[in-house]
C-alpha cells in the first residue's frame, strides 16, 4: 500500500549526515556559508570534548581552532567513508593528544568545576549543583583516554566502533577503557549517584 502525503505537508526532513554531505560540497566551492553553518553545528560539541579531554581553556580554544581549520583549508580530505562528526572528532582527538604530549608541566583548570555551562538553567535545584560537582570530580581523575571514552559516550552518544575509529584503537580497547571509568566512577560517586555508571 502506497503511502499518501497530505496536501501541504513538508516532506522529511533531512539527516544531520546528509545535510553535512550537502555542506561539505559547497565548502569544497570555498562557500563560506556552509563552512559556517557546519561551524555552528559543531564548535559547541567540540569544545565540550576537548574540554573535557584537555581542561585547559587556552589548549582547548588552540586544538579547536585547528580542528575547524582543517575543515576549512581540506575539506578534500573528507572521503565520506564515515561520518562527518566522526571525521572532526577524530582530527580533535589526535590533536588534543598532540597538544598534551607537548605540555612540559601538567596544568590543571581548577576554576573548570566551578564554571558554568550555557546548557544549564538557573531553575535547576541545588541537589542537581552537588551531582554535577561530584561527577565532575570523579571524572577529574581519570585519564584523558577514559575521559574521552565516556564523553564520547554520554554526552555525544557515539558507539564504541565509532569511539574506536576516532581513538584510533580496537574496540576491546574502548570497552576496557570504559570498564576501568566506570569502576572508578561507581567507587568516587558512591551512593545514589553510582546507579548513574
């Protein structure tokens, strides 16, 4: 049975993936629309990754900019064999790893916890504040692989073949780094906050 479309009614809409395939080729045209348009789509997610890999604000503000700007100089470079969030991702990952391996001393954001995300609103409740402390807390101490791994995860719900592809590593290696976090995470957010991991 053939499926009828009310008069008026739009057709679907498309994909993120596709409307980034559309983008990519008229950035490939030197379009500075479209490299903004894919700009806006992707700063805010990756500078929450890098982040929370680097949680250094100066680092994090360098490994974005070069991660847009291969975007920008190479767009070429994007077979369209993957995604393109996994294909920025990646490019983010190798160059924030790039970035820490060139760090003489380790320099922590201590003032990170304390800032403010723009997501969050003023309405939400102080025991939410304390959760949001306590996990960011636990995440603090582990590694940069492991923080990666349940960023990747929790907050830009990627799979572990995807995660791989961006780290670099076999899969099984994602899944022990995420097995090592949440252990970490259950044992530094004991109580309620466990059942989270």
């Amino acid at each position: 049975m053939e499926t009828v479309r009310p008069a008026g009614r739009a057709p679907p809409a498309r994909s993120r993936a596709e409307e980034d395939l559309g983008l990519v080729a008229q950035l490939r045209r030197r379009d500075l629309k479209a490299f903004e348009s894919l700009y806006r789509a992707y700063q805010p997610r990756l500078a929450r990754f890098l982040m929370t890999i680097l949680r250094r604000p100066h680092l994090v503000e360098e490994v974005l900019d070069d991660t847009l700007m291969v975007l920008w100089d190479r767009p070429e470079t994007f077979s369209g064999r993957s995604k393109l969030s996994t294909w920025l991702f990646t490019i983010a990952w190798r160059k924030a790893m790039k970035a820490l391996r060139k760090q003489d001393d380790p320099v922590e954001d201590y003032l990170g916890e304390a800032r403010i995300s723009a997501e969050r609103s003023p309405e939400q409740s102080a025991g939410d504040q304390r959760a949001r402390q306590a996990l960011l807390g636990a995440l603090a101490n582990l590694s940069p692989e492991q923080r990666a791994v349940v960023d990747l995860t929790y907050f830009h719900e990627m799979g572990y073949r995807e995660i791989a592809q961006i780290m670099d590593c076999p899969v099984d290696t994602v899944k022990t780094r995420m097995f090592h976090a949440r252990r970490h995470l259950r044992r530094a957010l004991a109580g309620e906050l466990s059942d989270w991991v």
